[in-house]
C-alpha cells in the first residue's frame, strides 16, 4: 500500500509545514518534503516530479 503523501508548500511556510510533516508521520504516512526526503545535489525539478509521482496523496497548502 502506498502511503507517500507529497507537502506542496510555498518556502515561507516551511516551519508550519514541518508540524504537518510531523503530524502525518506520528499518523503512520510517509510525508514527502524536499528538506527531509530530497537528497543535497538533486536537480530540484527531477526531485520534486519523482516525490509527486511516488505519492498516494497530495496535500497544497494554499496561502496569499
């Protein structure tokens, strides 16, 4: 069962979305956020299209 959920954020939010990161970790999913799961020297395009590709979910975090 899949149970990767991609973190889609704005970089400013990035302390708020560590509490969901957290959160949904303590739940038993497997959080996606580029900080902790994108290895350093990954092409941040390449990195970011394969931790959405592995996901089951997708969370957007909308903000102004």
């Amino acid at each position: 069962m899949k149970d990767r959920i991609f973190l889609s954020h704005k970089g400013a939010n990035k302390p708020v979305i560590r509490c969901y990161y957290r959160a949904l970790g303590a739940a038993g999913f497997r959080p996606w956020l580029d900080e902790k799961d994108m290895p350093a020297g990954t092409n941040p395009d390449r990195g970011i299209r394969e931790g959405f590709k592995d996901a089951c979910a997708v969370i957007f975090f909308l903000t102004p």
